[in-house]
C-alpha cells in the first residue's frame, strides 16, 4: 500500500517565531490525523532549525523546500545537502514551478539536486506541471512525461522508494482555480504510467503522487478519493494549522 502524505509548502511566508507557533499548531491538531497520512512540513531555511526542535518525536516530518546543486564551497548563498540533514531535515522539495519560473531551475539542475538529496539520505518530492498554455494548447501530458523522464528516468526502481512525486499545474497553484477530480485523476494515472513504463509496475504503484494546486478543506475531499492521487502539496492552506489539518482528515 503506498503511503497517504499531506505537505505543507510554507514557501516564503512567516517569521521564525511565526514558523514555530504553526508548526507547535500542527502537531496538536495532527494528533486527530489517522496515523496512516504522513504529514509533513517544508519550511523557509531559517525556520528548520528551530521547528525540527518543536517536531522532534512527533508525527510530523521536516522538510526543506530547495538545496543546492553542489555539494559544499564556494556557493554564497546556497544551502546543502548535508546541512539540512544536520538540523534533522528528512525531505526536501525539488522542482516547485516557483523555482522553474522564477530561479531559472532546469531539469538539468534537478538531476544534480535529487542526487545530491538522495544520497544524503533526504526523501525528495519532486514536483512537475505544465502551466496554462501547455494545458490549453493539450500538452500537458508531454510537458510532465518529459519533466518526470528528464529527471527520474535518471535513478534507479531502488532510489524511488524516496522519491514523491507532486502533481502541480501551475495554472492552479496560488490561483483558487483547482484541476477538477477528473482532470487530476487522468494526469496521476499517466504519471505513474510513465514511471511504469521506466520502473516497473510495482515501484509505479509504491510511489506516493500527491496533487497539488489550491487544495482545501472544501476540495480535498474529492481529489484524494481518486485511485491515483496519494494526498496532497499544499501551500496557501498549510499557513493555517485547521486548514491543513483539515485536508489530512480528508481522506
Ligand atoms: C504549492 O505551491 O505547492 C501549492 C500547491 O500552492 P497552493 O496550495 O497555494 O495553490
């Protein structure tokens, strides 16, 4: 049975005394969560020191959003593997559209980072999507079969027992306009038929593929009772401790 995940994606938001009074929130409020649904939380980097000290022992898993496509040197600004890993990260964010758009992050960086994440023992959620031309133009399926093959079809069925993969059209994400059930069941179904196709059946269906794109108490409800949607990515919802319990309880 592949596992049930609900991520948080704080993204840039919040203050670190902020960051700790919600992730103290969501520890207490995800004591109602089956113990089933992992749950998760990416933070900003200053944040993951002290909120790893409010998760410790808990349910609750740590998560970075990005790393560095290098090991260690002379990188100002860039944070390592091996840093987020000393102040207890277990996951690590890779590929948010945020970061395609905005960083000029590549699959080629991508393949470096999820090495780079893997073999530090981080977990990787991997996200891919196509944004609203590539959907109205009927590519989408293209755009993440090649983002999925440019970048996993580089590792082995062994490395993708720590890797997620994150549905996210971009369309979606941060909008209000959520992909419908349908629309996300079909893309799911084809992603883990791409992986399928490179892995195997059985890895395919060990991958947790979590959607992601405007989420919420209202929605999530529909979108997880999908065959192939494994839970959820989670950004405007997870800033609010009810909200992002909510979604967990929505399976
Ligand atoms: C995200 O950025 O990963 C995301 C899904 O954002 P939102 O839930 O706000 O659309």
């Amino acid at each position: 049975m592949r596992k049930h995940i609900v991520a948080g994606n704080w993204k840039m938001n919040t203050t670190v005394p902020e960051g700790i009074a919600l992730a103290k929130a969501v520890v207490e409020e995800g004591a109602q969560v089956p113990a089933d649904v992992e749950l998760i939380i990416a933070t900003p980097y200053p944040h993951l020191y002290p909120v790893a000290e409010v998760v410790k022992g808990t349910r609750v898993a740590l998560s970075a959003e990005n790393c560095a496509d290098k090991e260690k040197g002379a990188y100002t600004g860039e944070v390592s593997v091996s840093m987020l890993t000393s102040v207890g990260c277990q996951y690590t964010i890779l590929g948010h559209s945020e970061r395609r758009q905005y960083y000029g992050e590549t699959d080629e960086k991508l393949v470096e980072k999820v090495k780079l994440a893997l073999a530090a023992g981080l977990k990787v959620i991997l996200c891919v999507g196509e944004n609203l031309e590539e959907r109205e133009a009927g590519k989408h399926f293209d755009v993440c079969a090649a983002q999925i093959k440019n970048v996993l079809y580089n590792f082995t069925a062994e490395d993708m027992k720590n890797v997620v993969v994150a549905y996210e059209p971009v369309w979606a994400i941060g909008t209000g306009k959520t992909a419908t059930a349908e629309q996300a069941q079909e893309i799911h179904a084809f992603i883990r038929k791409t992986l399928a196709d490179k892995f195997g059946a059985a890895v395919a269906e060990e991958t947790s593929i979590l959607y992601g794109g405007s989420c919420k108490p209202s929605n999530a409800k529909e979108l997880f009772a999908q065959k192939d949607i494994d839970g959820g990515l989670i950004g405007g919802a997870a800033l609010k401790a009810p909200d992002f319990i909510g979604i967990a309880l929505s399976f």
